[in-house]
C-alpha cells in the first residue's frame, strides 16, 4: 500500500502549513483549484500533502489518506462490497489522475489512480 495524496482539511490552513513546513523542511505552493484550493508540498515517492479549508460549511475537519491502486473502479466495487460507502465517486483530475472517496468504520478513506 502506498499513499499517493494526503488530505488534510482544517480552519487553519496556514498554521498547519507553517508547523509542517517548519518541522520538515518542506514548502507548500500556493492554493491549487485542482485540488479544492489546497496549498500542496511533495512527498517521497512522488505524491503529494494537501492542505486546504473545509468546501462547504458543513465540511469538518479531517486527515484523509489516498491509497495508490492499479483500477479505481475494481477499488471501489471491492470497499463497497466490504461495507463502506460511497462518498465521491471517481473524479478525474486532469494531468494528475482518478479519485475517489469511500466511507467505513466512521473514517474516510480515498483511492488514487494515476
């Protein structure tokens, strides 16, 4: 298993973009509309940390990991069938791949493919 994007949803984008950039020397762009005006930095293995304010005033806080996978729709048909729920079917992101997102056991989880 690998994470290709790691979300993180917060009021404070730019304290938690400072904490992480202070702590490990990484530099987040500027907010990106591909990515719900997240500010992004890289990680190892050519992935991405995303940083960005709720969408909607609905929308809590979260830390959302985006598992690599091979087959986006084989993926969700299979986290389906193990109980979980849709939450955003597979959305391509022009340039940068196919996600998904999936609810079970209360936590959030997304699904990346290149």
């Amino acid at each position: 298993m690998q994470i290709h994007y790691l979300e993180i949803v917060t009021t404070e984008v730019d304290a938690v973009c400072s904490a992480y950039a202070a702590a490990h020397g990484v530099r987040f762009g500027k907010p990106d509309a591909r990515f719900g005006n997240a500010r992004t930095a890289t990680l190892l293995g050519d992935g991405l940390v995303g940083v960005r304010a709720p969408m909607h005033e609905t929308e809590e806080p979260v830390i959302r990991p985006y598992w690599l996978v091979d087959d986006i729709e084989a993926a969700v048909t299979a986290a389906v069938k193990a109980g979980g729920e849709v939450a955003h079917p597979p959305l391509e992101i022009p340039g940068r791949g196919t996600f998904a997102i999936y609810i079970v056991g209360g936590v959030h989880h997304g699904l990346w493919q290149r």
